[in-house]
C-alpha cells in the first residue's frame, strides 16, 4: 500500500483537518519565529532578551522536530496521517477515528515516549 493509497482510508473531511490543523501550526510557528527573529535584530535589544530570543528559537526548533518525529514514527506505524501538538509538559495526538484499535493507545503513548519525557497521563489522544 502506497502513501497516497493510505489516504484514501480518510474521508474528505479528515483529509482537510488534518491538512488545515498543519497550515495553522505552520502559520504559529512562523508568527512565533519572527517575533524571536525580529527581538534578534533589534541593535537597542540587551544581551539578555537576545538570550531569551535564541533560547525560544531553539525550544521552538526542538519542539517541531518532535512533533514530526512523532507523526512519522505513527505513520509508519500504520495511521494514515495524524498531526502531534507538544508543549512543555503535555503531548495531543490527533488521529483518524476510524484507525483506532484495541492497541491504538498503547502504540500512540510509546511513539510519543520515544521522543519525549512527558508521562503518560499527560498524552492526550483525539479522534477525528
């Protein structure tokens, strides 16, 4: 079964959330980027808010690779597509409803435990 094969398990409207919920994330992150970037830039910034602009740069830049380590990790573990929101002490996996099993969870839950430190109680999973 060929990726694109695996999408056609997905309605049109699992298509779209997922392909939306990405742009939004992409839309955020470069909000978030150029906010750091530009605090970067300033001549007049101190020292100190340049080390605080570099460190948001870097948390960012880890944050994403996890996200899409995570996602990639699911779906070749299977899913058809998913979208993966971490922040500093909680993860939200969102996959599609209709690929849930009795394991799903359990395969979901050590995916984001590869990448991440958060516990489990703190993973949330969400169908759509």
């Amino acid at each position: 079964e060929t990726l694109t094969d695996s999408f056609k398990n997905l309605s049109n409207e699992q298509q779209n959330y997922f392909s939306n919920a990405r742009l939004k994330r992409e839309k955020t992150t470069d909000e978030v980027k150029e906010i750091a970037l530009e605090a970067l830039s300033l001549t007049e910034s101190d020292e100190d808010s340049k080390e605080t602009a570099l460190a948001q740069l870097a948390s960012l830049e880890e944050l994403l690779m996890n996200q899409d380590t995570v996602e990639n990790k699911l779906i070749a573990k299977g899913f058809s597509d998913c979208v993966c929101s971490i922040t500093e002490d909680s993860v939200t996996v969102i996959v599609p409803d209709n690929e849930m099993t009795d394991y799903s969870a359990i395969i979901i839950k050590d995916a984001v435990a590869e990448v991440t430190n958060i516990p489990f109680e703190n993973i949330s999973i969400v169908t759509v």
